[in-house]
C-alpha cells in the first residue's frame, strides 16, 4: 500500500520510522518532510498546509492511507477532503479537531459534560478581559481560542504580565484570529502529565504517560516553547490516577464528541494537572504531541500502521496495542536565540550519537543537502534514549547529546 505522512517534524521522523516497518507498506511519502525524514521516506516538497496540493499529489501517486500529523492541516479539514477522495486518513475530522483549534470550544464541552478542568471566563473585548484580569488573583492563565503554535498561552504572574498578554492577544494580533476571542482561567497547580491515546470514538487505548518540559531553560525559566525534553512514563502518574482519569476524563470524553456529532478517530492528547482536587484537564489536542510522540513511540511493542488502520476502521478493540517495560528520555538540540530569533544553515555534527544502544535522534529542523544535514528550524533534533529505568535513559540521552554539535546548539540539561 502507499501511504503519505503530512508534517514534516520530528513527531513525524518518529511516525515515519514506525510505520516504515510494516511489511504492508510499498512507497512511504512525506510532505513535505525533513533531512531524517528522507531515510524512510520520499520527501515531497507540499505545505502541510496546502490541502488541495496533498489531495492533488495523493490522487496522483493513488495513495491508500495517509496520517496527517500537525494540528493546522487537521483543524482545516485535510482528513475530511482525503476521504472526499477515498484516501483512509489516521487523524480527527476537522469537526473533531476544533477540540484544540478552538479552547472555547473544548471548555464549554468540558462544562457541559461535568469533566474536570479549571474555572474560566471567555471574553471578546479587550475592556471586559482588562477588568476581569485587574480583580483576578494572580498568577491567572491567558490562553488565545485558537491555534498559535504553541505560544498562545501565557501564565501571568501579576496584573502587569495579564495585561501584557491580553493586550498582545486582542489589540496587537499577535496570533491573528486566534487571539480574538480569549480565555481567562484560574492557574491550577501541581505535576503535569500528558497522556496521548488512541481511539477510534468507541474504545480508548492510552499510551504511556510523558512529562513534557516546556519552559526554554534549565530550572523551568524562561519563555515557553513547543518542547524542550519530555521523560516518559511520568513518575506522577500511578495506575490509581490512570483509573481515575479514564473513568472521569477520559472515556467522557469521546463520549461526549460522539454525543455532539463530533467522533474523534485519531490520537487524541490529554494534557493533565494533577491538582490536591484531583486530576483535571489543563488543554487537548488533536494529535501525537511533539516531543512526546518521540519518547512514547519508541516504547510502543504493537505495529504503529495497524494500530493506525483499525483507528480508521473503528476497529481498535479487535487489535492489541501493548507497550514495553522500561524508559524513555527525550532531550531536544535547539538553535541558539529559540523561541525567539534564530539562525539556521549551520552543518550537524551527530559524532557517535547514533552508535548508542537505545538512542535514537529524530529530525525536528533540518535539511540534507549533497549528503550532509544542516539546521532548518528552531528545535533542531530530539534525541531520545530507551532504557530499563529512567536513571539510564537520561544518561544514554545525554551522553548522546554531548556527541552532537552544531553552531549555537543549546538544549536543556535538567530533563
């Protein structure tokens, strides 16, 4: 079968080596792919966004199934034009994936089906956000309603850093439409957890839980970014939890998308905090998280294709999806100046990184060019390291980060 990945990451690196596995595959695409990608797969040079080029390229090259991995793609219904065209799609309707394009959305559904996550307020004018900010007890939380690549969320400290955020948001456009409308929240506290899962919209399969690393510096200081390291599984997250959280979050929740008319097939991604009232939902997204996707794939012991397909076909109680016992450290190698201003062109030197057993680097950014891999992004390489405990993992990933250089690499060293 042909099958075609619509990303072009390092959570798509990973998915694109799974599924380059399976005996039923004949030519792998991507579009439009990366350096590491084009191991795997022939890299096709189409925008993830450009929905009627994939459907174009997928009616010429007859594909069979495609996994549509980012979340901007899902949101503008690339899965619902592919099926259009009769190419069975791994990924949410563009229905199912307002869960994360709209956090309006995705609160209002929470209250309405009693499934716990933080107090909020929606507001559509700036005055309204400013004067409920100026009487709220900081530090408050400023999410923009739609997607903005992760940067759409600010935890404001004081009235000043709301201000700030809200102002960036509705005047300032800073996230264009998405920032139109906002949502002010209380700031819940305690460890976080991500939970991805799979489910066809009858039956709910989670993976193994990861603690993702959001913040830009070592000691969770500075900006956030998309992911600087996740470990996995998540020493907070004990199987008492993972019952309490399948029995009120998790299987609520595609009930409920099923109940609106909205039934999510895909990978489904459960952003925990959990609080001394319990587990709640902090965000949900439509998609593999990345860089979680790159430490929980790596633990998978199941066929990531035929996991896939029975996704697709409602068919995932009919399949086993198991795991591995032990760990996975995930460290990502980003450019200097990320998330803000950074430089790319810059030669990658992987040493022995590779040659590490348990380890392997997934491409975030990068190009091939005359047989050599250069930065293309801001997170640059996620080097993940599979190993019997979490003590190991973290040394194999480090170890193998030290291995890498490139000009300005910077990563995290507290992962």
């Amino acid at each position: 079968m042909n099958v075609m990945i619509i990303g072009g990451g390092g959570r798509e690196h990973a998915i694109a080596k799974y599924i380059a596995k399976n005996q039923k595959v004949g030519k792998l695409y991507a579009l439009p792919g990366n350096g590491g990608i084009s191991e795997f797969a022939e890299c096709v040079k189409i925008s993830a966004e450009d929905i009627d080029g994939i459907v174009e390229f997928a009616r010429e090259k007859a594909i069979d199934f495609a996994v549509v991995a980012p979340d901007d793609p899902l949101a503008m219904g690339a899965v619902d034009a592919l099926e259009a065209e009769g190419v069975k799609c791994f990924g949410p309707d563009k229905k199912a994936a307002e869960i994360e394009s709209s956090k309006i959305f995705a609160k209002e559904l929470m209250t309405k089906y009693n499934i716990p996550t933080a107090r909020y307020k929606i507001f559509d004018s700036i005055d309204g956000a400013l004067s409920h900010a100026a009487l709220s007890d900081c530090p408050i939380v400023i999410k923009a309603d739609g997607l903005a690549k992760g940067k759409g969320v600010t935890v404001a400290e004081n009235f000043r850093e709301a201000r700030e955020a809200i102002i960036s948001c509705m005047k300032n456009k800073a996230f264009g439409k998405s920032g139109e409308r906002i949502l002010i929240e209380e700031c819940l506290t305690g460890p976080e957890v991500t939970v991805l899962s799979f489910t066809d919209g009858n039956t709910i399969i989670p993976m193994i839980s990861s603690m993702d690393h959001k913040r830009a510096y070592d000691g969770n200081k500075g900006p956030n970014t998309g992911g600087m390291g996740v470990i996995a599984p998540n020493p907070y997250y004990t199987p008492e939890i993972a019952e309490e959280c399948m029995k009120k979050i998790f299987i609520p929740t595609i009930k409920a998308m099923k109940n609106e008319g909205r039934t999510f097939k895909g990978c489904l991604y459960f952003g925990l905090m959990l609080t001394v009232d319990g587990p709640k939902v902090i965000e949900y997204n439509c998609r593999f998280g990345d860089p979680e996707a790159e430490a929980v794939l790596p633990l998978m012991k199941s066929d990531l294709l035929d996991v896939m397909i029975a996704v697709r076909d409602e068919k995932l109680a009919d399949i086993p999806v198991k795991f591995k016992d032990g760990a996975s450290c995930c460290v990502v190698c980003a450019s200097s100046g990320y998330p803000g201003h950074y430089l790319t062109g810059y030669e990658i030197d992987f040493g022995n990184a590779a040659n590490i057993e348990g380890v392997e680097v997934f491409h975030s950014g990068t190009k091939l060019e005359n047989g050599k891999y250069y930065t293309s992004g801001g997170r640059v390489l996620a080097v993940n390291a599979v190993s019997d405990n979490l003590t190991s993992a973290r040394e194999k990933a480090y170890e193998a980060v030290r291995n890498i250089n490139f000009e300005g690499m910077r990563y995290r060293s507290d992962i």
